[in-house]
C-alpha cells in the first residue's frame, strides 16, 4: 500500500531571483510526488529559502529560519544566505541540511535524505510550466545567474558566482511554455540583463528554425515574438541597449527599463566601483525617450554611502531633476558583511542617512504626481491582477508587479484576473491611478 505523499512547507524570502528558484525547487518537489502545504503543523519539513544580501535580509532570513525551527522543528535551508553555513549552525544547530544559491541537486538530496519521497517520479503529473509562486497571468523568466560586476557595497559574486548565461534556445522553450500555461506577462531577471551571453560569447542558438545569438537584442526579439508583455529589469545602460528601443516603439515589448543607477556623484560611482559618466546617461535617457516617448524608466539609489558629502548628495538631487526618472527605489547604506566598502572610511551617520533618504523621496514623489497626472485623460491597456466585490487593480505597462503603483478601476468587479482592457484614466496620485474601462 503506498503512503500517504510527504508534505513540505516553502518559505521563500529576497528577490523575484530567490522566487525563481523556489519554483524550480517546487517544480522539482512536485514531479516526485511532495505535496506542498501552507502552514507549519500540516507540513513533515519546512524549506527556508533565504536571501542574504544586506544585513537587514540576513537577519530576517535567521528569523525565518527560527521561527520554522520553533514551528516545525524539521528545516532544510537553502538559498543566498546558505553560503554562510557557519553562521547559520551557530544561530540554528537543528537545521537537517545547509545549500547555497541555485544548488537545485543539493536541495533536492537534503530533502530525500530527510523525508524521502512516497513514489515515483514518472507517476506524478505537474503543469508543462512547472509549478509557480506567482499568480497564473504573470511569471519571472530567469536568464542567467551571478555577475561579472565587482560593485563594492555587493557581494552577490561572492554567493552566487559570476555570470553564467542560458543559453537563449532554453531560455525561450521556457517562456513558450509559460505562455501556453496563461501567462500574459514575462518579467526577464538576472543580475546584469544587458551583460547576457557575455560568457558564451554570444553563441548561437537555433529556435524555431531561426538562429539567434544568445545576446540581449536578440532574447528581446524572440520574447517580442510570442505575443504576450514583456518586462525588462536590471538592465545597465551600456551602449547596446539602445539596439532594444525600436521594438518598446513597435509594441514587440513593454517601454519599460529597471536600471540600477545606485547614484550620480563621479567620486561615489568610483567608490562604487559603478559606472561613473552620468552626463553620457542623462544623454542616453534623453535619445531613448525620443524614441519612445512613453518610455518608464525605474531605478534604485543609495545615500549614505560611505564618504559621502552633503555636495555629492546634492549632485544625486540635481541629477534626478535632469533625468525625471519615473520610478524610484531608495536605500539607506548598509555595511554588507564580506563586502569591499567595508573598509572605506567616513561613515555617515544614521540620523544623515534618514535625512537624505526623506529629501530624495520627497522630490521623487513631486516628480512623479507631476508624471501620473500627466497621464489623467489618456487610454492604456492595464492587465488585472485582483477582483473584489467593489472595484479591479490592474497594472499598466509602466507598473511591474508589487514595487510600482497600480490602476483602481472602481465598480469593475466582474473582470478576470490575468485579463488586459482598455482604460481611460480619470485620476491621480503619486504612485497609483484611478480609471474606467472602455466598452
């Protein structure tokens, strides 16, 4: 008589990459027959995904870690924060096993050894897709792990290596597949978008009887093929990028790029070890806006970097009013451990830090009210992301899911979520927008 199928609890913390691999990990789980449950008392063990990139993430991540321990008592962990093992066995002893970032095999034979599975792989079904831990109408399109870059306040390289790109005829079987499962929208990630197919030196890759080389441009036409949005993050504005904007001006993808300036101050950007010539990228912005008009640029900063004076804070600030940028990130500075700027002096104090932080939000949401009210009296196609009895929430193709704003549609509650309609928008704030279909 066969058992009764193992149970596993999935907490899954950090970034839309960290999610990536939770759903390969329950894509894996599922194909040999693990049932995946909600809470700690239903489960026989708990995966703990962490993330282990700031400080702040660590901690959490040792928290989740506990509270599965306290909850369950069986925990298999995984994830960026993995590869402090030590760490992780001084603040938890009882965890079963320890793996790092992506290490797919090593999280699946944890598991085995812990709870084996009930049967046969090849006698359980899951979806063509795999299993998802997003909503069916939109999924994560993971297309390379780790990063050439050596930023000094990042230690991403240091847990999950440099770059290692897939190759596109894979990446593209992928999205096929998504796709044929419902998804209308692709959210393309990585740690360095624009660097993909660097270390494959751009090889070739036959899909569909076409050749494409593994690169950035070639991805975004493939993708632009398949008839769903596609959404572009962390993508450094290297001179290739421009080759992308004619297809977001011909619809073959959405007019939307997240990239992570970090900062505009020369000497901060050197100190960063980032990209230092921000003159070229306000020009760049500028070109790319001609082509695309609608284009949504996001992007992230740090203030408070170490050194930092209230003159190169100041620079940022007059920066961003030249550069308008359309959505915006920011953190306070966090002394990563293991990381390079670590060792840099001129600490700036915390209350500075919380001060700068205020200032630049504060012209940030003046210029995006000025941005979305611009936006009252136009029409977009806005996907629906949750129905309830009063109203609809969409996104437009200017809002990624959960860091952007949203689209309030009041009275809409007989929609689809996952369906695209057409909106004219009526209202505005900083962040969302209010709006009725239109028959």
């Amino acid at each position: 008589m066969q058992r009764e199928s193992p149970k596993i609890g999935l907490v899954s913390l950090g970034c839309p990459k960290a999610l990536v691999d939770s759903e390969r990990i329950v894509t894996r789980l599922r194909a040999e027959g693990y049932q995946i449950v909600g809470d700690y008392d239903g489960a026989d063990l708990v995966l703990v995904n962490t993330c282990g990139f700031l400080d702040s993430a660590r901690a959490e991540s040792l928290e989740a870690i506990g509270e599965a321990l306290a909850e369950n008592g069986r925990v298999v962990v995984t994830g960026c924060l993995g590869k402090e093992a030590d760490l992780i066995r001084r603040e938890h002893p009882g965890v079963l096993a320890i793996t790092g970032p992506h290490q797919y095999e090593q999280v699946m034979g944890a598991i085995h050894d812990a709870l084996p599975p009930a049967h046969d792989a090849f006698q359980d079904l899951v979806p063509e897709a795999g299993l998802r831990l997003t909503p069916r109408h939109y999924a994560y399109l993971k297309i390379s792990e780790g990063c050439n870059n050596r930023c000094s306040f990042c230690i991403i390289p240091q847990i999950r290596g440099d770059l290692v790109s897939r190759p596109l005829a894979q990446v593209m079987f992928e999205a096929e597949a998504l796709v044929r499962a419902g998804v209308k929208e692709l959210l393309v990630i990585s740690q360095d978008t624009s660097a993909y197919g660097l270390d494959l030196k751009y090889a070739s890759s036959n899909w569909k009887g076409r050749e494409y080389r593994t690169r950035f441009l070639d991805l975004a036409e493939a993708l632009g093929s398949l008839g769903v949005w596609v959404r572009m993050h962390y993508v450094y504005p290297y001179p290739h990028v421009d080759d992308v904007l004619p297809l977001m001006a011909e619809g073959k993808i959405l007019p939307y790029l997240d990239i992570p300036f970090q900062h505009a101050n020369p000497r901060v950007l050197k100190a960063m070890r980032r990209p230092a010539n921000q003159e070229k990228v306000l020009e760049r912005l500028a070109a790319w806006r001609k082509i695309v008009p609608d284009l949504t640029i996001r992007s992230t900063f740090i203030v408070g970097f170490p050194g930092e004076t209230d003159e190169e804070f100041e620079d940022l600030l007059d920066w961003l009013e030249e550069a308008q940028i359309d959505r915006l990130g920011c953190f306070q500075y966090e002394p990563v451990a293991g990381a390079p700027s670590n060792a840099l002096t001129g600490a700036v104090p915390d209350a500075v830090k919380q001060e700068r932080f205020d200032r630049l939000m504060e012209l940030q949401q003046e210029i995006s009210a000025q941005k979305q009210i611009a936006k009252i009296g136009r029409e977009y196609d806005v996907i629906i992301d949750d129905v309830d009895e009063d109203e609809a929430i969409g996104r437009s193709f200017a809002d990624a899911p959960d860091i952007d704003g949203n689209v309030y549609l009041d009275g809409e509650n007989e929609l689809e979520i996952g369906e695209i309609v057409r909106v004219r928008v009526n209202d505005a704030d900083a962040y969302d927008l209010w709006g009725e279909v239109i028959d």
